[in-house]
C-alpha cells in the first residue's frame, strides 16, 4: 500500500491528467480539419440541440446546422421544392378512444346485436379513425392468388361491402405436397398469410371494412388480438378491422349442413376452392375512435451529382442525426438520467459530423466522375430506424440503380486495441466494419480504405443490424457499416463531445472518402444476403447496451413483426433458465409492451438483476407468461 504522501501525489497527477485530457478535448486544434470536426461535433452535441430527440425543439436546431453545411458544401438539395429537408411523421403513441362500437343488425328479424368490446369483439390496430356501416360479404381467407389459383374474391362482389374473413391461409401447418403455398417452407412465410396482404387485397376489392374471424388453428381458446399489437410502427388500414369471435358469426353464416365457421373452414381446407358468398340479410355498424399522436420528422438529403457513363446510378452516404432527447425512450441511464439531456455526442453526432465532413470534401472536388453521392441525415432511427425506413420506401433515386449505401453510426470512440490475439504486440485504433458480405469485391475494398488509415478492422459480413444501412440491406442495396464500438457511456447523459477522439473520428471520415471514391467508380457491386446475424466484437453481452441487467438472447434483427424474436437463447443465461427458447417473440416485460429491440432494451434498463419479472413470449401464436431473473 502506496504510503499517504505517495497517495495523494498520485491523485494530484489523476487529477491534472483528468483536467489535461478534458482541456485537451476542448481546445481548437491547429489542423483545420480536425478543428470544423471538432465545432460540428460540439455543436450537435450541444445543450442547444437537447440531445436531438424527436420530441425536442433542439433537433430542428440541429436539422438546421446539417442543411446549412450541406448547402456551405456545395450539395443540392434533393427534393423537388428545393428544400433539404424530406418529411415523414412517426406513431409516438396510440390510443382507443370512444366511440368505437360494432353492432350486427338483421333486416328481416329486425335483430341488433351490439357487440361487447373486449369479449365478443376488438378492434386491431391497423385501424384509423373511421366509420363502416355496409352489408356483409364472406370471403373465405381473403385471399388472391393467382400463383396458386386460387381467389377467395372470384366472382364475388365486395365493392361496399365490409368483408368476413379468416385468419392466416387454408390448411395451416400442413406438411409436404399437402400445403397450400408450396413456395414456401411454413405456413407462417407465406406472403398471404400476413394481416397486412388480407387488408390490401380487401382495399383492391373496394370493401370497406373487414371482420376477422380465427381459423381453427387459433386453438379453442379462440383469442381476439389486442388493439396494440398492431397499432405502431403501422400504415393504418383505411377503414374499421375488427376481430370477432367465431361464436358471433356461427348464426350468420349458418345455412344447411353448414353450421359455424369452422364447417366452412373444413370445406374449403379439404379441396382448396373458395366458399366466398353474401352474408343476406345482415349488415354491421362499426364506428372506431383512435387517438394517435404523431412526431413530425424529417431526413435531411443533398446531392452532388457524377458524371461519365455511371452518372445516372447512385451511392448514398448516410448517418442518423437524431438522439433520445431527455431520455424519456430508450434511455440506459437508470432514475438518475431521467429528464437529463442526453448529450449524444457519440450517437451520432459523430456519424453526422463524418457526412458533413464527406459533403465537404466530395463538395470541394472539381470534375469528379462516376456515380451521384447522395448524402442523407435520417431522423427517429432511435425510435426504430423509421427515417431509413421511409426513404427506402420513398426513394428520391431508384434503389435499384443504388449501387452501396455506407453508414456511420457511433464513429467517435475509437480507441487503441492490441492487433495480436495475445494482446502483447503493436496496437491500433479500432474499428468495426459491417456489411462486408453485402457485395461483391467488399472484403478487398475495405483492405484498400484501410491501406492508408490503419485500423485494427474487425470484418464483419451481416447487412442487417440496429442501424440504417439495414434498411437498405432489406432492399437489397448492399451496405457497408462504421462503428467504434460500444462503451459505458452509450445512450446514458454522459455521452458527451468532450469524450470523442476526434482525430479518430476524422481518420474514420478519411475510411469512408476511400470507400465511396471507389464504390462511385466501380462496376455495379452485386448484392449478396448475408446469413450471419449481427454481433458486436465490443459488446460480450447482447443486445448494444452496455451494462444493466440481461436475460442471455440474441435478437432477430430481421424479424419485422411485432415485438424481438430471437435468433438464439445462451445456454444456461437467464432466459434458457427461465424457459425462453429460440424462435419465441417477446412481446412485453414486467407488465410493458415491447415492440421492437428498442423496447426492448428500454424495458429491461428498469429491471434488476437478481429479480424476478414476467416475460409475455409468443410462441406458434400463442401468449406465455414466464417467470425469469434477470442475470
Ligand atoms: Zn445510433
């Protein structure tokens, strides 16, 4: 033990090395480069900006600053009314309010049922506010399928009309030669199965509202899916969707040998022709209240033009400009962070500060040739990547003649890492790259970026991950990712610019020119689906959150439904132990819905390790409740 002298000498020397590296951090550097990184970064990062939630007034300070330097760089803006900014709203938060009734009437009998919310009926979330009050049509599952000729809607008039339909496809969790949709491995891949196919081709055939009744399959329960389950993250239906119980529609349709849903269901299974008709006599009133509240959004978007014979094919560079504002979603910081500004200096303001510095310097270049850069700004990708998401679903340039997307995301902690596994030799700053199994000629293009920047680059071949090059990846663009690694600070206040190392987040910007010099010149890269799920070398525990209590899961980050599907459960981790296996869906933690891997994270940053909590999983369609403690 160091004698008290020697003590406090030491903590002086903590003390003035803590100050030097701080005022280090702060001072302007001489290289110019390195000095407008350093005021971007600082800027976004800022107490002015409020941590850039989607909620704060701060983002449209920081909205502002990233168009400003774009248009200072000499980038067009990408929209047609000449502006940078493309808009989208996201769901924050979504509601069922009143009225909201669905009520059965007979013509002839002069019969009115009103149905009970809750326990004869419910309304699904892809419902808007609307109203429906027609007569009724059954159309078998509401299915058309030409491919499989086969069409639930085949002579049958539902223009007007609400249309009663089952859940899922004919013969659900049939085998072999027996299926319906033999191109496809399970029921569940089916392109017709899904919700969102029965509301689209109901919207094709001009009805105007659908009931949804269980198959068999469902099981006797007979479950009615809750309003939430699909209510985010969703385009709404335009009319009324509501679920009834079999019970209900069991008279309705009753006629002959034919008794409940179920008979028709069976006929139509047994020799796979359609057994649409009118419901005669019958109509329904269904009135929906939702209450939605939404954030307006916007990505930011410039583009320098190419030139030569590739000039017409694009490459885009991107990084996520917004952050979690006070932390009210998705912060990891505990009570103690709660209504904090979370600073977000490394996510992203570091990415944002590379892109600015990219449109600078591809601005600055005079007859550059090959591929258009397009250089975008997405926002709400803290909510669940929905700025990436709605510019690939409303691309300015063809994704098809998008030859790479290259995003940044968390560039700014670099740090040095041995580069031999026994950890004793030379060390250089790290440096993650993901997407290398994306496209063809990746893996020796990122050789060549790093020829002359020398990081010890991790190579990493998964498209998909909790970034916005996934969405891109989806579309199939393929994708190269930049990241610095996780670290104690991710998604808490303490994120802050004075923590970057600047000079590492320039040699990152210095990568990404590399890359997009060659990838705007190469042939066309020829895109590859990558089978290796997302890992981050930096984080040992999954998913990117740090620290805090964990249940042992690998997410799905493919999976697009409702709730984190997991990929995989560690053998003997807290999830395995409590009974959670691949493939289920979790879809709520200690009594909070989870939608995403997000929410995921965000619930479990209020557990405890050591503490038991309930996990609501769907698994084969059915809810469980299990009791697991948090490791
Ligand atoms: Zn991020």
């Amino acid at each position: 033990m160091p004698s008290r002298r020697f003590f406090s000498a030491i903590l002086a020397a903590l003390l003035l090395a803590l100050i030097a590296d701080s005022a280090l951090a702060q001072k302007p550097f001489d290289d110019p480069v390195l000095e407008r990184m350093r005021k971007d970064i600082f800027f976004l990062a800022g107490p002015e900006c409020e941590g850039r939630g989607v909620e704060t007034k701060g983002i449209e300070k920081a909205a502002d600053y990233v168009a400003d330097a774009f248009k200072q760089a000499g980038l067009k803006p990408a929209m047609r009314d000449g502006s940078y900014f493309q808009p989208f709203n996201i769901t924050a938060g979504v509601k069922l309010g009143a009225p909201t009734s669905l009520t059965l009437l007979n013509s002839t009998t002069d019969v009115t049922k009103e149905l009970k919310s809750g326990t004869e009926f419910s309304v699904m979330g892809f419902s808007p506010t609307s109203k429906a009050n027609a007569g009724l049509v059954f159309v078998g599952y509401g299915i058309t399928a030409p491919k499989l000729k086969y069409d639930d809607y085949e002579g049958i008039d539902a223009a007007g009309k609400i249309v009663v339909m089952l859940r899922r496809i004919p013969r659900y969790g049939e085998k072999g030669e027996k299926r319906f949709d033999t191109n496809v491995a399970t029921s569940d891949e089916s392109e017709y199965a899904p919700f969102v196919a029965k509301i689209e081709n109901a919207v094709a055939h001009k009805a105007v509202g659908i009931i949804m009744v269980n198959d068999t399959g469902a099981g006797p329960r007979d479950p009615l899916p809750q309003f939430l389950n699909h209510a985010m993250g969703t385009e709404p239906a335009p009319f009324p969707v509501m679920f009834v119980k079999r019970e209900i529609l069991d008279p309705l349709l009753a006629s002959g040998a034919i008794r409940t849903v179920a008979d028709i269901e069976t006929l139509i299974d047994k020799d796979l022709k359609p057994r649409s008709f009118e419901i005669k006599g019958w109509k329904a009133n269904a009135e929906v209240t939702v209450e939605r509240t939404e954030f307006k959004c916007k990505n930011i978007i410039g583009v320098l033009e190419g030139a030569g014979p590739l000039a017409d094919e694009t490459v885009v560079i991107g990084a996520h400009y917004d952050h979690v504002g006070y932390g009210n979603f998705a912060s990891l910081g505990g009570p103690s962070a709660a209504g904090k500004i979370h600073y977000g200096a490394d996510d992203n303001a570091s990415g944002t500060t590379g892109l600015i510095e990219l449109a600078r310097r591809f601005g600055a270049m005079k007859n550059r040739q090959g591929r258009r850069l397009v250089f975008i700004a997405f926002s709400a990708e803290e909510r669940g990547l929905f700025g990436s998401q709605f510019y690939c679903k409303n691309p300015l340039f063809p994704l098809d003649k998008t030859a790479a997307m290259v995003n940044m995301d968390m560039i700014g902690r670099t740090k040095p890492v041995p580069t031999d596994w026994l950890g004793i030799g030379e060390k250089k700053d790290r440096l993650i790259v993901y997407g290398v199994g994306t496209g063809d000629g990746f893996e020796k293009l990122v050789d060549l970026a790093n020829g002359k920047t020398e990081f010890k680059v991790s190579k990493i071949a998964a498209g998909s991950g909790p970034s916005d090059h996934d969405s891109f990846y989806r579309k199939k663009v393929p994708v190269l990712f930049l990241y610095t690694g996780t670290h104690g600070e991710y998604h808490r206040p303490t994120d802050v610019p004075e923590k970057i190392n600047v000079p590492g987040m320039k040699k990152v910007a210095d990568f990404v020119q590399v890359l997009a010099d060659d990838l705007t010149t190469r042939d066309k890269p020829k895109y590859f689906a990558t089978k290796d799920p997302w890992s981050d070398p930096t984080e040992t525990r999954s998913p990117r959150g740090p620290s805090g209590p964990k249940l042992g899961v690998l997410p799905d980050y493919m999976y697009e439904g409702e709730g984190m599907r997991l990929e995989g459960v560690s053998p003997g981790g807290a999830a395995e132990k409590g009974g959670i296996k691949d493939g289920d869906v979790i879809v709520e933690i200690g009594g909070k819905p989870v939608k995403n891997v997000t929410g995921y994270m965000t619930a479990m940053s209020g557990q405890k390790a050591g503490t038991a909590v309930e996990v609501v999983v769907l698994r084969k369609e059915k809810r469980v409740t299990l009791k697991v403690t948090p490791e």
